[in-house]
C-alpha cells in the first residue's frame, strides 16, 4: 500500500509533536521506537486530514497561523499535502491562516553534524561493498537485474537500505547507453560488455551515493582512453575544488566545461547536494542553482560530484560519482572504491 509511505507529523509551539501514521500494529511500533514519539495515532477513519483538524482543537489552534512544510523531495518540487487535505482544513478550521513553508527542511539538514558524518561514512562502506559486489557477479549472461540484486544485497546484509541502483549494460563496440537504467532489465551481459551503474544507500537515516565503470574483458582502446584522458581528468578538476569558501561556481570554472573541451559532452547535472538524499545547491556545466545561504561550500556539507561524460555522439556516457563531505581543511571521500575503470577478467 503506497498510503503506507506517507507520515506526517505536527510540531506545537510548546510540547512534543504529534505524528500520524497510516498503518498501525508492528508499523507504529516500529516507527515509536525509531523516532522516540510519545504520541503516535492513526488517522481517523483513514482521514489524515481529520486527525489533523482533530489535534489542532486540542491543542486551541482554531485561529491560529499555521505552517505546512513541504516534504524532503529531492529537490526536484515543493511536493505538499494533497489537495483535498488542504480543502478539508479550509473547510474545517476556516478561522485558521495557512502557509505553505518551503524549503524548511534544506535549511535544516545542508550542514550534517559530526553524528551524521558517522553514518554517512558507514552508508559510503556499503556503497563499496556493493560496487564490489556487482565486480564479482559480473560475467557473461548475468543480467542487469541480477547486478541489481547483488548490489542490493550487498547493502541491506551490511545493515544498510538501497536508496537507488540504476544499471545498465551496453557494448563498448557498439554503445547505446549513457546513463544506467533505474529498473535494471533483463539483459544480460557479454564479453566486451561495460557496466554503468549509480548506486545509493542510506544508513540510519543518512546517505550517499556512487557509480563506477566495470568492464567485462579488456576496454576497447577507444573506451580506455576516453575514461583516463577525458572521463578521469575531467572529475579530478572538479574534485580538487571541492574546498571550504570555495562555491559551486569555482568549481564549475575548474572543470565543468573540461569535457566540452575535449570535444564531448556530459550529463547536464555534474553535482548536488545531499540532506537525507538528493538536493541542492547544484551544479551544471553552464549553471549554478543555490538559496544564497548554502552557496559558499562550507564544512558538514555532503557534495555528490557525478558528472556522467558522454562521448560526442551520444552514444555511450561512463558515469563516474563519489560522495564527499567538506571538512575544515578540505574534503573527505565517504568511499574507498577506486576511481579507476574496473576491469574483470569473464
């Protein structure tokens, strides 16, 4: 049940907040324990927006200003409460003011404490292990799915949870693919074959992403060179800019048209941020997206630098991602995997 993904949580001025959750029993119980919530209910008659309005006369908010927070989205859109909740609080509460408060959570969650740091560092070990994982299933005839599934595993037996995996295979001969596939088929590999792959992982409510090349056989000469003279490079620029008081910007004049001047393309997202998962500030080869506040890159800052080359004519892209928090001095890679193109022998 997809209702069951939706939880939503109402903060007082003064006291603990109320959280409804859509399914009850060993559901509730699990999430009671996790958040430490007091008062946890299900909504009345499966009308979250009834318990809302239900709570808020408890608590003597007839006419009160109340905010509504948009949910952590990826930084894609201002993703809110259905229509029909807020004409039901309309309809309910007409006394009470509501306002539709964005980016609450960014402004929050775009600095991670020393904590969360900890958690990311276990969630980029898990990217690793999976990565590794995928390296030692990949042989002819294994399929895109059952990449996926090693790289799952590899995840959720190390006590983590796969936040993406996004896989393709393609010939290096022949490529028809430049960025994976965000439900891994049943294609299956060959020799000569290259993986692209994107993979995430959250630990404890924290997360990091990564992707690396694996080829099945030697590269192709061609292949070969365009990772270590174009590919490589290019995110070497990029990944030494990543310092304190530097801002996306410095780091799209070190290396963001790299890949234009060596007279091919790239994935229009080179960089973003990440909170829970994907946010902004972000980054492109032409532009820089950020609120003013989170511009100038600063310690605790998680940064997803994944440029994703593609060749000239559009037919193969080598996706090439770590995740690096910004420290004090400098930067910290959250994984241990090489960057270099992964070779197995088939």
């Amino acid at each position: 049940d997809k209702r069951a993904m939706a939880n939503y949580a109402i903060f007082p001025m003064e006291g603990d907040p109320t959280v409804f959750v859509a399914m009850g029993g060993s559901h509730a119980e699990a999430f009671r324990v996790a958040a430490s919530v007091s008062d946890l209910r299900p909504p009345p008659g499966g009308n979250f927006a009834a318990g809302f309005v239900e709570r808020f006369k408890e608590l003597g908010m007839e006419e009160s200003r109340i905010g509504i927070v948009n949910g952590v989205s990826e930084g894609r859109a201002a993703e809110s409460i259905p229509a029909r909740y807020y004409l039901y609080l309309k309809e309910n509460l007409p006394k009470a003011e509501f306002v539709f408060v964005d980016k609450f959570f960014h402004e929050l969650l775009f600095r991670h404490s020393a904590e969360e740091v900890v958690f990311m560092r276990k969630a980029g070990a898990l990217l690793d292990r999976a990565m590794q994982a995928m390296a030692e299933r990949a042989a002819v005839g294994v399929t895109e799915a059952q990449l996926e599934a090693a790289a799952v595993h590899a995840m959720m037996d190390g006590g983590g949870y796969p936040h993406l995996h996004i896989i393709a295979i393609t010939s290096m001969e022949q490529p028809n693919a430049v960025f994976g596939n965000p439900r891994p088929s049943l294609k299956a590999l060959k020799e000569g074959d290259v993986i692209v792959s994107e993979l995430g992982a959250l630990y404890q409510g924290a997360s990091a992403q990564s992707g690396n090349p694996i080829v099945l056989g030697e590269p192709t000469p061609f292949v070969h060179d365009f990772f270590y003279e174009v590919v490589f490079p290019g995110y070497k620029l990029m990944e030494a800019a990543l310092q304190p008081g530097n801002t996306l910007e410095d780091v799209r004049k070190a290396g963001g048209l790299y890949f234009r001047e060596k007279g091919h393309q790239s994935r229009p997202l080179h960089i973003h941020c990440i909170d829970i998962v994907t946010d902004g500030p972000k980054m492109g080869p032409d532009w820089v997206h950020h609120d003013g506040y989170d511009e100038v890159l600063q310690p605790g800052m998680a940064i997803m630098l994944e440029p994703c080359p593609i060749t000239k004519d559009g037919n193969l892209g080598l996706f090439l991602g770590r995740t690096y928090v910004i420290t004090e001095d400098g930067n910290e890679c959250l994984s241990n995997y090489p960057l270099e193109l992964t070779v197995v022998n088939p």
